[in-house]
C-alpha cells in the first residue's frame, strides 16, 4: 500500500519529494500501483480540462543548427544531416492546411539558424497572426536575448517552448558543450515568462548520464518555474551523434514521470510528445491515460520530415501526421478522450 499511499500524498499537497519519487519510480512496483498512479493523474487532469486533448500543428521550418547538443540529430557538426529551411510561403501553407484540419495552434520549431533573423522571424509570426487572429502562435527556436523574445512577443507569438533539457548543472555539461549553459538556458526561460508568454520547459527522459536525484531537480525546477506547459519524451539516440551507442529512455518511466508532473502541478499542458509515439505504437494513448492532454502532429511539408531528425526511426507519417487527424480523432475517442479543435490555453489556477 506504501506505493498508493505515496501517489495519494503527493496528489494531496502538489509536490514531491526525493524519497517518494524514488518510490514512484521503483521499478519492481506492481502494476496494479502503477496503474493507480496513472488513475490519479487522469482524475486531476479532468478536473481541470475535462476529458480533453488539445492538438498543435507542428511545423518543423529549419534543421539548421549552430548548437552542437550531443543528444540531437541536428547538430551542427552532423555533415551526414541533410539540412533544410522553408520559406514564408511554405510555412503559411502549412498553417493553411492546420487550420482547414481544425488545427488553432501553430507550433514553428526550428534549429538555431541564423538565416532567421529576427526581422525574418517577426515577419513570419506577424503574417500568421494576422491570416489567423484566432490561433495561438507557439516559437521553438531556442536561446534568444530578452529583446528578440520580446520583438517575437509583440509580432504576435503567445507561447514559447524551450526544454530546460536537466536542471543540473553537471548534467546540463555533459550534454553540451561548454558554449551552452544551464544559467543561459534557465534565464531565457525566465526572460520568456516575464514577458508574458506561455512557457514549456521540459528534459528528455533517460538521457544520458540522468539519475532519479537529476530527475529530482527536474521536478523541482518544474515547482519553481510554474510553466504552464512541460514537454518530457523518452530520449532516442541517434546514429550520427556522440550518445549514438546509449540506451533510448523507457516507455514506463516516460509515463510515470508525465503522471507525477501531472499531480505536482495539476493544471499544466502536458504533450504526449512524438518521441512517445516513436518508441511505442501507442505510446501517445498511453501517454493520455498517464494525464498528458496534448498531442503535437506533424504538419511540415512531406518531403522535409524526414529530415528533421532529432533521432532515429522519427514517427512523422501516418497517424503522427496531420494527414492522420481523423484517424487520430478516432484512436482518442476509443480511450474515452475528445481531441478538439481549440487554442487549448493554460487555465489560470
Ligand atoms: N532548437 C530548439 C528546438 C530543439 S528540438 C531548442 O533549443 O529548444 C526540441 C527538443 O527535442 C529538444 O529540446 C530535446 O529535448 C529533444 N531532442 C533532441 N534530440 C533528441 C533525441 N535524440 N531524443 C529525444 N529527444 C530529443
């Protein structure tokens, strides 16, 4: 009962600490405990967003990077990376076809190209804002001064995604190189919330060298930052990197973790991400069931999704796809889940 006893606890005062995430995480825990943390995290997300989920079009415009990230595909020294950028037109197209799909957020993530100026940036997100008043607008593009974030913030974007990827600053060290900091990384997050966007940090589950006391900080980052979205995927190595010969991040912990983030802050927008759905063929119902309440389906043009290779065996066709809504409409009815067409915003506690 010790485990259940836990979840109920950590539920009752929305946080955690490091003896009960050790608890939740332990992997001989019963599958009928498991099961019950998952429950719990439902119950809170209905609470707060009913039996929803909230879809983003993702549009992946550039796979330019001037970061090297051990972790990502589409680092700068990846010569075997086929690089790619899309165009103004190409991206609105790309809103088109979202919004014909009931798509009302638009997601542009990119690497950190330096093509995309900020005039350039500003030129893109005023355009969309102006051919869809009613569609949020979400950037992932990554570390920026305060004043582009603002220049972005004033063309029209609302919301802004940018993992904090470990919020240990040994960690953080292994997994870059030294020109990247976990200070930088945090102050932009904190730059980003001042300004008044909606902000997402999150880490990548199992990567490298994580420990439970790293994923602890995490957590508590999570506590002290109180972004209104978190993204957390399994980590999936890719053949072109350093960490190509580490072990990807498990679907089960993936799922405990999306539970607790759930519990510890109730009313967060929490992705079933793709890298969930690469690793497990039902892994962004699974990820529903474990209390996330979003799901972020390519709407990149065909020919560069491939491309856009963050990791390997990337799920993008199909029903990961835009071209998969109505498919994906279905497989989420059939978990007792309506996926709808809505901005989807944070609800203010
Ligand atoms: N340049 C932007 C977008 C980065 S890509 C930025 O800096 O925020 C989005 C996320 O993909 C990253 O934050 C990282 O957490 C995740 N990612 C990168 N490589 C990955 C891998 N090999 N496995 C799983 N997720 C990965």
């Amino acid at each position: 009962m010790r485990y259940q006893d836990t979840v109920k606890k950590i539920r009752e005062k929305q946080n955690i600490d490091f003896k009960e995430l050790r608890t939740l995480l332990d992997e001989k825990a019963s599958k009928e405990d498991v099961q019950y943390l998952y429950a719990q995290a439902r119950e809170v997300a209905d609470e707060v967003y009913g039996k929803r989920v909230f879809k983003r079009g993702l549009i992946e415009f550039t796979n330019y990077c001037k970061n090297d990230c051990y972790y990502c595909g589409i680092r700068r020294s990846n010569a075997c990376a086929e690089r790619y950028r899309l165009d103004k037109d190409t991206i609105l197209a790309c809103c088109e076809k979202g919004y014909t799909l009931g798509y009302r957020t638009f997601v542009l993530q990119g690497g950190e190209d330096g093509y995309f100026t900020d005039e350039r940036v500003c030129e893109i997100v005023s355009e969309i804002r102006q051919n869809y008043p009613d569609c949020a607008i979400t950037l992932s593009i990554g570390e920026k001064s305060k004043e582009s974030y603002q220049k972005y913030f004033d063309a029209g974007a609302d919301r802004y995604l940018l993992r904090h990827e470990t919020a240990n600053a040994e960690h953080y060290a292994k997994l870059h190189p030294a020109e990247l900091s976990l200070r930088n990384r945090k102050q932009c997050l904190y730059d980003l919330k001042d300004i008044g966007y909606q902000v997402g940090c999150g880490f990548m589950v199992g990567a490298p060298y994580q420990t439970i006391e790293t994923l602890y900080e995490d957590l508590q980052f999570i506590k002290e930052l109180e972004p209104q979205m978190v993204g957390i995927g399994p980590f999936i190595p890719q053949k072109e990197t350093p960490f190509a010969s580490e072990k990807a991040g498990t679907l089960e912990r993936t799922l405990r973790l999306l539970a607790i983030i759930r519990l510890i802050h109730s009313n967060v927008l929490l992705p079933a991400t793709t890298a969930l759905g690469t690793i497990h063929e039902n892994g962004r119902e699974l990820g529903i069931l474990a209390g996330a309440n979003v799901v972020m389906p390519n709407l990149s043009p065909k020919d560069v999704r491939e491309k856009y290779k963050l990791y390997d065996n990337k799920a993008c066709v199909g029903d990961e796809a835009v071209e998969g809504d109505a498919n994906l409409t279905f497989r989420i009815k059939q978990i007792g889940y309506d996926l709808v067409c809505d901005r989807g915003d944070f609800v203010v506690k």
